[in-house]
C-alpha cells in the first residue's frame, strides 16, 4: 500500500525536468522512496532511544541520513 500520493511524485518528476512520467515509473518512484523513507525512520527512531527519548527530532533524521 501506498502512502505517498501519485500526483505530488509525479510532480516533483516534472519539476525536476521530465516532459511526461509514466505510471509505472512514479510508481516505482514511491516504492523506493517509501522504502527509503523506512529505513531512515528506524534508524532514527533508534538514535531517539539511545537518547532516551521516545520522541523522534529533526536531530535524529539528521544523523540517520549520514
């Protein structure tokens, strides 16, 4: 299941230069950014708990994305 909405992606793909985007490939735009997306909130979800917080900051993304 997706989360993140078609048009918006399919936006970002054109603003970035793209004339025309494909279904399938804004499709395949959000299943790697979703993906993505995961991986880093686990992370920083850890970093938050070895901080002692339950709460996750801009300061855990950050490290996260490094």
């Amino acid at each position: 299941m997706t989360e993140l909405p078609h048009a918006a992606l399919a936006r970002l793909m054109k603003n970035a230069g793209a004339k025309r985007v494909s279904v399938d490939a804004v499709d395949f735009m959000i299943e790697n950014l979703e993906e993505f997306a995961s991986d880093i909130s686990k992370r920083a979800f850890q970093i938050a708990q070895h901080s002692g917080r339950k709460t996750v900051m801009s300061k855990d993304i950050k490290l996260a994305t490094r």
